[in-house]
C-alpha cells in the first residue's frame, strides 16, 4: 500500500496577525523560514524518502518546499491544484470573525469573488486520485496551505461538516497519509 505525507507551509506575515491567507500570496516570515528549515532537518532525521515535492504556486508553499528539496536533494515541481482556495472577500479579514465562520459552513456557496468548498475539494481529490494511482511506485510530499489539508483529510477520513470546519494542521507539521 502506497502513502504520501502532506507538510503545512511556515508561518506567513498573515498567521501572525490573524488574517485569512487564502489565494493572496503572502510570503513566509523569518520565523516560517525558520519552521521550514526544521521540518527538512526531520525528513533526514526520521529517513523519510520521496520521489517529488509537489507544492502550490503560492510564494509561502514554494519557499517552504524549496528548503525542504535544498535540505534532502528531493526534487520539487509546482502543482497549481494546490493553491489555496479563495476566500474572496473574506481575504485580510480576521480568521476568527463571525461572518466568515459562518460563510465557512455553505459547502455550495461560492465565497463573494472566491471559490466554493466543493471546488476546491474537487480540484484536490483529482490530484490525490492521480497520487493514488501512482503510491506503489512513487511517494510525494504535498506542501500547500491548511485549507487543502481539509481537504485531503477528508479524502481519507470520515468528518462531519462541523469537524471539516474546525480541522487544521499546525505551520510545518508533517502528515503520513496512507492510501
């Protein structure tokens, strides 16, 4: 049975002040670049191998994916499925406000000048159906943003739309997902 193991990117100027990423590109802090560094040093550490990195186009996935590949020589490509979903009108907007939170639990809806959850889930199972098929014989690190580990968490597990919701995976952690 195949796996692939999903990394969070380092923290970004906007975790620290609360604000929603989503597809605005926000680069990484010192603190990020720092985090980055620390989870390749754990790939080594724990023998941890891989045939790629695939990494969302967004500058915080590509710098955490860079130090990552510079740290354990794995190559790296950019995968455009893993750009984070648009939040719309809700990016810059604080992530705790009650609007968004509420936004957060329409499935269906578009945000306002953004994506729906159901999209975004569609463009992420697709990359993960093409991973499944290829896990006997190749391993990839998937390095994106915390709304697609939403989605890849449940691709592999059951969650209530309550548990989708509230998910999310710590900058720079490290997920083994078996198939």
């Amino acid at each position: 049975m195949g796996h692939m193991y999903f990394v969070r990117h380092g923290q970004s100027v906007w975790n620290v002040e609360n604000k929603i990423c989503g597809a605005t590109d926000i680069p990484l802090t010192e603190t990020g670049h720092k985090q980055a560094m620390e989870t390749a040093k754990q790939f080594v550490e724990q023998n941890i191998h891989a045939d790629f990195i695939l990494y969302s186009p967004l500058t915080r996935a590509a710098e955490t994916a860079r130090h990552i590949s510079e740290l354990t020589g794995i190559p790296m490509r950019m995968e455009e499925r893993l750009r984070e979903q648009n939040f719309g009108k809700y990016e810059s907007t604080p992530r705790d406000g009650a609007e968004f939170h509420e936004a957060k639990k329409q499935f269906v809806c578009r945000y306002d000048g953004g994506e729906s959850m159901l999209h975004l889930a569609q463009r992420i199972y697709n990359l993960l159906d093409e991973i499944k098929a290829e896990s006997e014989e190749k391993t990839y690190i998937l390095v994106a943003h915390n709304g697609i580990a939403r989605v890849i968490q449940s691709y592999f597990y059951e969650m209530t739309n309550e548990e989708y919701a509230n998910f999310g995976v710590k900058n720079c952690t490290i997920v083994r997902y078996d198939f």
